[in-house]
C-alpha cells in the first residue's frame, strides 16, 4: 500500500514539474511582431523582450501613428477599441485595451502631442489640468519637484532643491560661470577642479545627499577634454591635448588609461567600438545607446519626439535646450523654465529661474 502511495506521489510530482515547466516556456517574454486590424484601423504590434516595451503603430487614411508603452503582457492582440475623433484639421486616435495606451493625434502636416490638441479630441482623464500654485526659494520658482532631486550650479557651488530639503553644497570661493567638465554618474556628480587654471589633478565628486569627496590624480588632465559619455558606473573622459583616454569610477575614486597605441575606444549603440585617439581628438564624440524613441530639438527649435521612423511635435514653444531625457520622459528648457514632459501624462513645470534666460548649459542635474 505504502509502495502504491510513494508511486503515486512520484507520479504526481513529475505532472506537477512538467505542468510548471509548460507555463514558463509558454508565457515567458519573447520578442515578436504581429498585425491586426481594430475598428478599421491596422495596427501592427511589437514587443521587444530586452526594452520590456510596447510599439504599436495604427495605420489610418495612410498615415501612421506610432505610440511606444512600457510593460508586459501574457497574450497578444492587446488594444480593443479604437475610437476616431475629427475637429477641423486634427484627428486623434483613442486607444483602449489591455495596456495604459494614449491619444495619438495629427494634423494636416504632422504628428502631434496629445496635450497640443483640442480637449474635445481626447478623453478627460488626458485633459490638462490647470497649472499648480508655485513657491519662491532664493531665485527660484519651485511649480512641481516631481519627486527628483534638483543640483544647480550656482557659480560657487550648487543649490540643491528637492521636497524634503532646500540647501547649498559650496566649492569654490570666486565665481566659475562655466563647468562643461561635470557629468552625472549614478547618484553622484563628477567635476573638475576648477580652482586650477590649465591642467587639474583632482575631482570633485558631490554624491546626492550633498556630501563632497575628493578625487586626486596620478598625473594631470587638461581642460582641453571633454567627457564621451556614461556607462554603467563609469565616466569615460577623453583628453585631447594629451592624446589620452580615461575611465573614471567615482564610486571607487579611481581612475584608469583605457587608450594604448594610438587607439581609444566609444560605446555605439550596443558595444564599445576601438577608434583612432586622432578622430576623438579632432572633433568631440559621444556615446550612443540604443533605443526605441528619443526626444530632440529640430531646426523650427521646437521638441520631437522620434520613434518608429515617425516624429510627434511635443511643443509649439520654442525650446533651448533639452537637459535629460529617456525613452519616454523629458526634460527641457523653455525660456526661464525647466519643464518635464512624459508620453503618458503630458507636460508640466518644474523650476524657473531668471539666471537661465542668460547661461544654462551645463547648469542643471537630476537625481
């Protein structure tokens, strides 16, 4: 009877093994493409497993809207419903389903920000809502801090603006208008010495919480350099006077020579490429990554954002500059202001200050 029993559970055991090894192959994430057609409309739909993302692109009266959406589902055919708004020459695709979709929305020459059109065009849960009060701290205007942490170059040193604290990390004692050697690396700052003149032989590194620490160097750098990008938590800093290449950690306070033989190396989409230390020298060159859409300034200085070989206009305001941004959250100057935009919830202030009508660059970071 005992022996039935054991032969039993075995049994039972191995089923259950084999039951959960079918639902992993069968819903784990994989990468695909499929079409289907929604109220008429074509829509072609696309995850990709590495971005844990969503495109979609809706064909209507030869055009195509594109819409990227984070997340991830089990099954397939995830938009249910699309319902066509007109007014005059804008068009606005509303989209329901299984996935937290947007509007998308055009007129007569190009795809537009939901948040640019009519709020007829688009459900009420998408309506702008009116602008937050502001509050006043030192130069600044403070609208929505959107749960970040503001370090903003103040010539002396930083004022550092966030919900919970308002307060001043200072470095040096005379003024430094400018700091292009100052990148963001993880949840610290790495900057220069610019209390030297020609050449420096120590860092700065100003972690998030306001804390400074010290870098010193083996040997100088020239401030004839300029910083390539980030990867993971390392800054690649490229010196062209000296014809030198360099990765910096500043969690570690260390920093190493990558370059050897004339040679360095720039991450390009998906790996690091070697190139001729000459061609890092004679023009500056950045890292690149790999992404399903990206915002940029377009020559009418108005914000695009670019995906699936199409463009959406974000703003009709002009824009100087753009500060940070992934592939689906922005952040940009528009005149004196800093303003976040997001695919999802559209846009809203930040900060402003009076300061950035004159100098901006390199001026402000985000934790």
């Amino acid at each position: 009877m005992n022996k039935k029993r054991k032969i039993k559970k075995s049994v039972l055991y191995s089923f259950l093994f084999l039951l959960i090894i079918g639902f992993f192959f069968l819903f784990r994430s994989r990468s695909y493409e499929i079409q289907y057609t929604v109220d008429e409309v074509l829509v072609t739909e696309r995850y990709y497993k590495k971005e844990k993302m969503y495109q979609y692109v809706f064909r209507y009266q030869d055009r195509d809207y594109v819409l990227n959406v984070e997340g991830h589902a089990f099954n397939k055919k995830l938009v249910k419903k699309i319902e066509i708004k007109n007014k005059e020459n804008t068009t606005c695709l509303q989209i329901e389903g299984k996935l937290s979709f947007y509007p998308v929305c055009s007129d007569t020459k190009t795809l537009l920000s939901y948040h640019l059109v009519d709020k007829e065009l688009i459900p009420e849960v998408f309506q702008k809502k009116e602008e937050a009060s502001f509050s006043d701290y030192n130069n600044y205007k403070i609208y929505d801090l959107n749960k970040k942490t503001f370090f903003i170059w103040n010539y002396k040193g930083f004022d550092v603006i966030s919900e919970k604290k308002k307060t001043n990390v200072p470095l040096y004692s005379k003024d430094i208008y400018t700091i292009p050697l100052t990148i963001k690396v993880g949840e610290a700052l790495l900057m220069a010495d610019y209390q030297a003149t020609y050449e420096f032989s120590k860092f700065f590194v100003i972690q998030k919480n306001g804390k400074v620490k010290e870098m010193a160097l083996d040997s100088n750098l020239s401030f004839e350099s300029y910083f390539l990008g980030v990867h993971k938590k390392s800054a690649y800093l490229m010196d062209k006077k000296n014809k030198k290449e360099y990765e910096i950690y500043p969690s570690r306070l260390a920093m190493r020579t990558i370059s050897k033989d004339g040679m360095g190396k720039i991450y390009n989409e998906n790996d690091f490429e070697t190139v001729t230390l000459n061609s890092l020298s004679t023009s500056e060159k950045f890292f690149t990554f790999s992404s399903l859409g990206e915002f940029f300034i377009e020559n009418d200085q108005k914000l695009y954002y670019k995906t699936g070989g199409t463009k959406v206009k974000i703003t009709d305001e002009e824009v100087k500059a753009i500060i940070e941004q992934n592939s689906e959250e922005v952040y940009y100057l528009v005149q004196d202001e800093l303003r976040y935009y997001n695919l999802y919830s559209g846009e809203k202030k930040i900060l402003s200050s009076f300061e950035w009508n004159f100098n901006y660059k390199n001026m402000i970071y985000i934790f």
